[in-house]
C-alpha cells in the first residue's frame, strides 16, 4: 500500500512506548517518500503529502448508493462526495454494493461541521473495508480540498464513523500534518511454527 496512517502511526507509537525510542521524530521509508511521526505529548503528529484532489464526473452509483447528489464531486485515491450537510453525512447508509462498482480505493463523503470545520466518513468496499474509523490517508486528500474552499491552512476535522476519531491537520506547503491521540488497543505474542 503506498499510503497507510494506521501502520505508520501504530508503528512510530511501537517505537516510542513499548520500545523506549528516545528521540522526538521518527522517520518512515515508504512508497510515498518519507514520513514522519512526531511525539509531542500524548499526542503525534504526522507528516504525510499533501494529495490534491481533481473534480471528477459524479458517478451515477454514487448517487444512487446515497440516494443523494452531492454538491462536489473530486478523486485522488478516493473518490470524495462532498455533501451539502453535515447530517447527511453523519446518517449516511449506503448501498455497499453500488460503491464496490466504483474504480476507486474508497469513497470519502464530507460536509462543514458546525462544531469541526468538516466532518467525513470513508467507506472502502473494494477493500474489504465496509467503513474504516479512522483514515489517516483521507485527510491528505480532504485537506487541500478543504483549505481552498474555506481559505485557510489549520483544521479540526472529525471523521464520523461508529467509533470516530478527532483530528488536526495543517496544510503546509505540499505537505498535510495530521495529529491525534494513539490509544494502546491489545498487546499480544505471535509464534511462528517452522
């Protein structure tokens, strides 16, 4: 996968909290270039590319898995459906087979909050993936596209899923910093039989 924030934040909170790394940054090699994880507190900070979105011909299974229109229609790795309310995106339900049509990574819906400056879900059938929590990735997308319509660089954004997640994100230069607080899920011992 050329882009994934579970693993690299999962993997720089390793590093940090069970192995004892000492140091404030930690720099990943990836298919997307360098990334970096920077703790600051019981927060961390990525520091993904910026992956600005194009406008994209609104598919009709889109439409139809919403059963809605969205106002804007874009694409880099997903497909973003922008949503003239933040309640259609928080109630959204849809139709997982009609997205699973669409040649995408995943599909990103997204409103203005009044609490966030937006909110977003990002549903990835084609991935086995019916709706993620979280998706590190899809702020890199939504950032660009959010900073252009609202005219500024600094967010509190809010992905909406049954668990959810808050974050910050900063667009800075080609670059979208993204942070958050890592929560300690399970601890466990793999073997490995030869």
């Amino acid at each position: 996968m050329g882009l994934c924030g579970h693993a690299t934040l999962a993997a720089a909170y390793v590093l940090f909290e069970e192995l004892g790394y000492q140091g404030e940054v930690i720099r990943f090699s990836t298919k997307s270039g360098t990334l970096s994880v920077v703790r600051n507190g019981d927060s961390h900070r990525m520091d993904f590319p910026a992956q600005q979105p194009l406008p994209f011909e609104l598919p009709m299974q889109l439409v139809e898995a919403f059963a809605t229109t969205p106002e804007d229609c874009l694409k880099f790795a997903d497909i973003i459906a922008v949503f003239p309310s933040e309640e259609m995106v928080r109630s959204a339900d849809p139709d997982m087979a009609l997205l699973a049509e669409l040649d995408c990574r995943g599909i990103i819906i997204t409103a203005e909050s009044a609490e966030y400056d937006f909110i977003a879900r990002w549903f990835g059938p084609r991935t086995g993936i019916t709706e993620d929590p979280v998706t590190g990735s899809a702020f890199t997308q939504l950032v660009p596209y959010w900073a252009n319509r609202l005219g500024k660089t600094e967010f509190r954004a809010k992905q909406v899923s049954q668990r959810g997640g808050e974050v910050t994100c900063e667009l800075v230069g080609d670059r979208v910093l993204i942070s958050g607080k890592v929560v300690l899920f399970m601890r466990g011992i793999i073997e490995i039989n030869v």
